[in-house]
C-alpha cells in the first residue's frame, strides 16, 4: 500500500513484479491475491483475509464465474530443447496445427487457453487444455477444472506472498478446511473413432 505524499489519507496499491500484473497468468489469481493483500493491509488482522479467501474458493469451486477469469496465455517456441513437445501451449499448439495446417502458431506468440476437469484421475495436463472458444463451444461437455487453478495458480501465488513474515500462513491448510460446492454434473463426449 503506497502513500506518495504526507497528506495522503487512503493509501493506493502498487504492485511490480508479482502476479496481479503479471501477462501470463490468468485474472482470477490477478483479483484474488490483489485483493487478499488489500485486506490484509488494510484491516490489519488476517480474519477478514481468511473468510475473503474462503467465499472465493467457494466461487471457484462452484464453478459462477466466467470463462474469461480462468484464461491463461503461455508463450510457444518453434522448437524446445531435445524435441521435447513442450508446456501445455505447445501442445494446443501442436493440435490447433494439425487440424487447421493455416494456424500455425509462430516462435514466441502468447497462446491463450484453458484448462478443464477431465474424466479419471490419472489423466495428464495437456489432455486438458482447450482454446476459450473450444470450451464455450462445448460447454456442456466441460467445466474448468477448479482444483488445478486453485492449487496450482490461485494458492502458489498467495503462498508466496502470506508465507513470508509477517504473516507466515499456511495457504494451504486453509484452503483444505474450507468447505467446498458440489461439482455440476457432465456428460463427456463420446470418441467418434471407430
């Protein structure tokens, strides 16, 4: 919280470096740990930290948000080190590719995607991965898939700030005794090959 003159009354936030200005990460993880740090240094006690962070994993996991909030741009090389396929990007990249030989995805072009809860529990990352447009085209069939954004996204980024003294707070313990909505019920697409 900054104040850039003596008679300042209401302090301005200023963020430089951390993920509330951050490209590639996505607006939920943007507005959820900008407005935890708020409340924290605003009230001066982490009670009213705690219930905000509780209400927006609630909101996460009830899936009420848009699309928009969830989307995450990752940069995509033309070739990664050992021909590797690379990061999720590269492999919607890679898939967008093969399906339209015209969208090919030039070396360090932000690709924006999403990342949606699939069938099982052993499934891997990039199975995953959607363009915004694919997932809205099949909203039925998908949802976001709210425990990667909020452990992998929402929660490290918040570990990151509130682990550090002062505060020195397990992010995770927190998140695990909040209480979380039932998932909406899907019907997943059936494989069209034969």
């Amino acid at each position: 919280m900054m104040y850039e003159s003596p008679t300042q009354k209401n302090p301005v936030f200023e963020a430089k470096g951390i993920e509330t200005v951050r490209r590639d990460q996505c607006t939920i993880t943007q507005r959820v740990l900008k407005n935890a740090l708020i409340h924290a240094f605003q009230k001066r006690r982490i009670g009213p930290t705690k219930d905000y962070l509780h209400r927006q994993w609630a909101l996460i996991h009830a899936g009420n948000l848009p699309v928009s909030d969830f989307v995450l741009t990752g940069r995509v090389r033309s070739q990664y080190r050992g021909g590797r396929v690379g990061p999720v990007q590269a492999s919607l990249a890679k898939r967008l590719a093969e399906i339209d030989p015209g969208r090919v995805v030039r070396h360090k072009e932000r690709l924006p995607y999403v990342i949606v809860a699939m069938p099982g529990k052993a499934f891997k990352l990039k199975d995953g991965v959607l363009t915004p447009l694919e997932l809205l085209e099949q909203w039925d069939s998908y949802s976001i898939n709210a425990e990667y954004y909020t452990q992998r996204h929402v929660n490290a980024a918040l570990q990151r700030c509130f682990g550090l003294p002062p505060f020195k707070i397990n992010i995770h313990a927190w998140y695990n005794s909040c209480p979380k909505p039932r998932k909406r019920i899907h019907h997943w697409p059936q494989s069209k090959s034969t």
